[in-house]
C-alpha cells in the first residue's frame, strides 16, 4: 500500500504537467490562433512580446500587392548604465524610447499609422488589436503559418529583425482588425 500512495505522489505532478503542456510552446502552429503564438526577442533595451503578422481570414492567401497588420507589445526597459550616443560620446538614458520604423524585404512599404511609437520607460505599448504597422505592396502572396522578417528600428535601442509568424484571422484573432 505505501508503494502504492508513493507511486500516485510521484505520477499525479508528471500526468498533470503533461496535460498542461501540450497548449505551451514557442513555434505556433497552424491550429493555434492566439496572439501569445506570436514570437518574442529583445532590440537592446525593449523586449518585443507575441509579435505576428495578420493573415487572410479563415487562413485565406493574402495576395501580391496586398497589405497586412502587425501586432505585438513591447516592454521598455532601460537600464541606469550610461549609452554611447551617435558621436560615441556617453549619453545618459532618459528612459523613455520610440519605435521611429519598421522594414521588410517582403513589402514594398511599412506605414506607421499615426507617426512614431513612444515608448515610456518600464510600461507595455501594446499594438492592436487595431492596426497601427501595416506591411503595404507585398511582393509576394502570404499565406498563414509562414514567417515574415521584420526590422523594428528604436530611436535608443538601435534595431533588430525577427521573423514574425503569419496568423490566420480566426478564433480569438476575429478581432483584431485586417489592413484597411
């Protein structure tokens, strides 16, 4: 009987976790619908959050020439150390941060509706779920479950590029507006 309760001590946290887990996972799928499917990275001091690109409805081709939103959150988070301006002289962190641009080689333009994103020191900036970065002139169809390379370029965090997955606009992504 003590082998017993012993055995069920030690299997009910491994079954439970194996229950929990299969939902977890860093490469969406092309079941899983959620904006936390998206990808995460860090561009110097801003941490980026559950970045995707908007795909065509119920997984529909996005075709040549189309445009497509771009969701994600960034979390700003400067340090106190000092940084190099662009003279490479030391310049104190003011904390605050700005998305000035976005680029991809898969679109012709990428509009920032609205100008730059201030970015305040240690708050989330979420992006959606209206569209406020919009891929313009895709040189290519795009369709769900792909990736899209994208550079995000900060006015102190220098910049960075991260492939984001394309989501199908469905499930909980039905709200999330398409490119106007």
């Amino acid at each position: 009987m003590n082998f017993a309760r012993t055995a069920l001590a030690t299997a009910a946290p491994v079954l439970l976790a194996g229950a929990l887990l299969p939902g977890c996972g860093s490469s969406p799928t092309g079941t899983d619908v959620s904006p936390a499917a998206g990808v995460a990275g860090q561009i110097g001091q801003v941490g980026i959050r559950d970045l995707f690109v908007l795909g065509g409805e119920a997984g529909q081709t996005i075709p040549q020439g189309g445009a497509v939103p771009v969701y994600l959150t960034m979390v700003n988070s400067p340090s106190d150390v000092e940084s190099r301006n662009a003279s490479g002289s030391a310049a104190p962190r003011t904390g605050a941060d700005t998305l000035t641009s976005v680029s991809s080689p898969q679109a012709a333009s990428v509009e920032i509706v609205g100008g730059s994103v201030p970015l305040p020191a240690g708050r989330d900036v979420q992006i959606g779920p209206a569209p406020k970065i919009i891929l313009r002139g895709l040189k290519q169809p795009l369709q769900s479950g792909g990736f899209v390379p994208l550079t995000l370029r900060f006015q102190h965090a220098g910049s960075g590029t991260l492939s984001a997955p394309v989501q199908a606009r469905q499930g909980d992504l039905q709200s999330y507006s398409p490119a106007p």
